[in-house]
C-alpha cells in the first residue's frame, strides 16, 4: 500500500539536486501542470544571479525549456522571503530579458515565465495563484489591439511569437488544502513537503522518490538541516522586526496622540480665557499679552 511521503523543501531542492538533467522530470511536471501544457526543459541557464551559493537567502534557478515541443522559453523559478520582493520580480525579470541581448545584435527576445512562490501573505485575500501578463497594447480611441510579439528569429513575413514576460505567483500559506486541480496537488506540496500517496500530478511521484529524506546520506541531511535552521532563523528575524515596528509605532502614535491632545486642551483653555477677559471690557492688545494669542485672533471670538 502506497504511503505518504515526506521530502526535502521544494525551494531547497531547486538550488541542489533539481540541477542535476536526471531530476528534470521533477521540474518539468511542476511547470506542466502549472501551464497546462507540456513542457521539455533543456538546460540550466547558469548567471551570477543563478550560482549555487548554500548562502544566499533566495533560491532561484532559470531554465530553457521548450512548450509543447514548439516554443524556446525561459523558465524562472524564485523563492522569496522578503517584503519588497515585488521590486526583485520586476528586476530579476528585466535583467533576464537584457542578458539575453548581445552588444550589436538584434532583439530577438525569448518569452520569460517568471515563477515565484512566496511564503507570506501579499494583501492576497482569498486566491493563492495568480497570473500576470500584457497581451498587447489597446487602443485609445477605438477598439485596436496590437499583440505584443515579434516573429520568430526576426524573420519577415515568418511566425510571430509572444515575447512579453509572464508572472505567476504562487502563495502556499494561502493554500486551503481544498485541491481544486492537479497543480492544486503540487501547492500542497510545496506547502507541506509531503506528496500524498493519492496525488498524481506530473512529476510529484519522481519528487517523492528523488527528493524523499530517507534517501540522503548523513552530509546531505546536516546540510539541509543547517539550510532549515537558517531559513528558520531568518524567519523569526523579519518577524520580529515587523512586531518591534508596530510596538514602536503604537507608541509613538499614543505619544503624538497624548501631546497633541494635552497642547489642544492648553489652547482651548487660552481661548475660553481670552473670551472672559475680553468680556469684563479687557482690551485685546493686553489680552494677547497675557494669553499669547494673536491679537486677531482675540478679535475674531
């Protein structure tokens, strides 16, 4: 009887053994079952944003791949524990579309399919897929639509392809274990590291059998345990920062509030003596020079 099985973290796997071309399949059912249509990954793109550093704090990995035995894309896979991880997205993005340019050559940009997956909430309220795009620029004034595509290999006259980047983002905390699709079985995955034994999602049984901690040897269990104890440390860390940040910021907020409402009371009281002054026939030069308030001011109540 088939059991449920426990593996390595998705996003620790990713920057180790998912490079290895024997471990494509793993990734090529994640992306499949995530576009809906096959997906034949061809190669590692190795960058200085894409080294194999056990210190860096967000995992990422790019990948030429081929869609539907058709399109050459590439694949950006990221993890991120970082607020302002959207400006990242957006970098990240952009400097893939620039490394893909020589100095001197033609544009011939390959469509980018940025993934990323994101351990916190980002003002999601229900949903934990999202899906972003430009199909094309509109039209103003009336109802015309130019797609954003080029023709393949900057041939005239010959196919055009999509090349404007794709985003899609995925929130496993959000998840609600209600599986709703095949990639549903995957997001559980990447939530839990657990591939349920009914799962059948391509690719979640190669991950279950070559990702599976039974399997590792005692350096690759410290390892990925001293990887979990960081991630771990750096979680309680930007948490802790957050809570400090709103403690302090509550009391300053009940400081302001406090003084502005002692200096508002402070006021008032001036003003109510001015008005009594003012009544018993006081003029309002020695008024002002009692209270403080301008002169005008003292005429005006």
């Amino acid at each position: 009887m088939a059991e449920d099985r426990t593996i390595i973290s998705f996003d620790y796997a990713i920057k180790t053994v998912l490079r290895d071309k024997a471990n494509f399949d793993v990734l090529e059912g994640f992306l499949s079952e995530l576009m809906r249509r096959h997906v034949k990954v061809i190669d590692i793109i190795e960058s200085e944003g894409n080294k194999d550093d056990e210190t860096l704090k967000t995992n990422r990995v790019d990948l030429k791949a081929r869609i539907d035995d058709a399109d050459m894309v590439i694949f950006e896979i990221q993890f991120f524990t970082q607020v302002d991880f959207f400006g990242k997205l957006l970098f990240d993005v952009s400097k893939a579309v620039v490394e893909q340019v020589s100095v001197g050559k033609q544009y011939d940009i390959k469509k980018i399919y940025m993934i990323g997956i994101a351990y916190f909430n980002i003002h999601a309220e229900r949903d934990y897929l999202f899906r972003a795009r430009l199909s094309g620029f509109e039209g103003v004034h009336f109802d015309d639509v130019i797609p954003f595509s080029q023709a393949r290999g900057l041939t005239p006259g010959g196919p055009v392809v999509d090349i404007h980047p794709e985003y899609y983002l995925i929130l496993p905390n959000m998840f609600d274990e209600d599986i709703r699709s095949k990639f549903d079985e995957w997001i559980y995955t990447l939530k839990t590291s657990i591939v349920r034994s009914d799962f059948t999602a391509a690719g979640l049984r190669e991950a279950s059998d070559k990702l599976n901690m039974l399997k590792m040897d005692e350096k690759a269990r410290r390892a990925y345990e001293k990887y979990m104890r960081n991630m771990t440390d750096d979680s309680t860390v930007i948490e802790t920062a957050r809570m400090e940040g709103r403690v302090e910021g509550r009391e300053e907020g009940e400081a302001k509030g406090r003084a502005e409402g002692k200096a508002e009371g402070i006021a008032e009281g001036l003003i109510q003596a001015a008005k009594a002054m003012k009544a018993k026939g006081m003029d309002t030069r020695t008024i002002a020079d009692i209270t403080g308030l301008p002169e005008n001011e003292i005429q005006r109540i």
